[in-house]
C-alpha cells in the first residue's frame, strides 16, 4: 500500500505588543550668562533612529531659533520663553552639542532625553496642548488629549519659571519618572526649566500641578504625548507531516 505523505510549512504569528516609550539617556546644561547663543548638551548615548527631544527655558519673550534638523514642537507665547525640539536621532548627536538661539541676550537651561521605543517623527511626532501662563508657584500644565485614542504613551509634564533659584517641592502626582529641575543663576531674570513624565495607556492625561519652591512672578506649562511605535509581529515556520 502506498502512503501518501504532505508536508504543510505553516506561519504561526507571535503576538507582538507596543512598549512604552522610555528616556534612555539624558543631560542638563545651562547658559548663566547674558548670550544669543546657546550652547545645549546632548544625551551621552542615542542610537540613529530614537527620538532625540529638549527642554529649553529662559527669561524674558523669545522667538528661539533651533539648528537645521530640528524642529520645534512648541514654544510659550509670554515670558519666560519655554522651547521644546525634536528630532530623530542620526546615531552622531550623542555626547555632543547643540546651540539653540534667541535674538535677545538671555540665560537658559536645558534638559536633553533620548527616548526609546517611540514611533518614527515622520510618522507621528510628539503633540503638544496648550499653555498654561499665570504669577503662581504652582504651574498647572493643561490636559492633552493625542491623537488615536489610548496608546501606550509617554506623558511630560513641563515647567519653566523666571528665576534660576526655583526649586521643586513636589513634582505633580504620579509623574514620578524623569523629574528634572535645572536653574541658571540664581535670582531673577534667569533661565529655568523643569519636567516629569509618566507612562500611561489612556486616551489623555491631565498632570497635576508643580509645587515650586518659591511664586515666581510669571510661569510658562505645558504637558506632551510621545507616541509608542507600532508594534510588529514576528513569524514562525511550522512543518505539519500529514499521511
């Protein structure tokens, strides 16, 4: 008798599930001195293709210019001036730096991330809400509500303040992760910026407030999404002899 046998190659998928973006690598650095060129240092360690992102504060109403492959993702319309740049990584930025301008003679500070696991800039880059401005000690950054629904995102609450002496108190509830705080010199009429961030899968997140150390006269908040990229699932080979 003659048995016939098939041999059937089957591609069973492996679920594959988004990761939070994560801050991987990160620096500060602070100009405290009356300039028009900023000198802003770079995360020590980001691989081409993670998304390189800063926090720039200083005193007084700036139009903050950003070097070529850089884009601003936002910017307050009152003094202080609070910045936020991105771009993706070409793998050559790590351990550097960059010089971020403003057309007045001002200080400023800096945080730098790079950031893991989130979704390509030419994709879907970071959104940002509105801007919260007011004479308080305690910055309130405004709900974001991003685009596409609940996702696994990396929330940032930011804050900048007009005096390099401000310190954090408390940072707002449940944004644990990443708190910074960086000051220019100390007293008024100085740079100041200051983030924390959360992970969260929610369709909008709306932080708490900033406890500053002491009420500056006039603040600049508010709070980003980063995206997660999207998830790929893998394929196994499968042979299934069938007589």
């Amino acid at each position: 008798m003659m048995r016939l046998l098939v041999l059937l190659c089957l591609l069973l998928a492996t679920p594959a599930w988004a990761v939070f973006p994560s801050v991987s690598s990160a620096n500060t650095s602070t100009v405290a001195t009356d300039e028009t060129d900023h000198t802003v240092n770079m995360p020590a360690a980001c691989a081409s293709g993670k998304l390189l992102i800063v926090f720039f504060g200083s005193d007084g109403t700036e139009n903050v210019g950003w070097p070529v492959g850089w884009t601003e993702l936002g910017q307050s319309a009152v003094a202080p001036t609070v910045s936020i740049g991105y771009k993706q990584s070409a793998g050559t930025e790590a351990g550097g730096t960059i010089t971020v301008t403003t057309p007045s003679i001002e200080h400023s500070s800096h945080i730098s991330w790079c950031v893991d696991n989130a979704i390509a800039v030419a994709t879907q880059p970071p959104e940002i809400t509105t801007w919260y401005a007011a004479a308080t000690g305690n910055p309130d950054p405004p709900s974001i509500t991003p685009t596409g629904g609940a996702k696994d995102y990396l929330y940032v609450a930011v804050a900048g303040g007009d005096s390099g002496s401000i310190t954090i108190d408390a940072y707002p509830a449940s944004y644990g992760d990443n708190n910074t705080n960086v000051g220019g010199a100390a007293g008024d009429a100085s740079g100041h910026i200051a983030v924390a961030s959360r992970t969260l899968n929610a369709a909008s997140a709306d932080p708490g407030v900033f406890d500053f150390s002491i009420e500056s006269s006039v603040v600049s908040a508010t709070t980003i999404a980063i995206h997660p990229a999207s998830a790929v699932a893998t394929y196994t080979p499968q042979i299934i002899i069938v007589e």
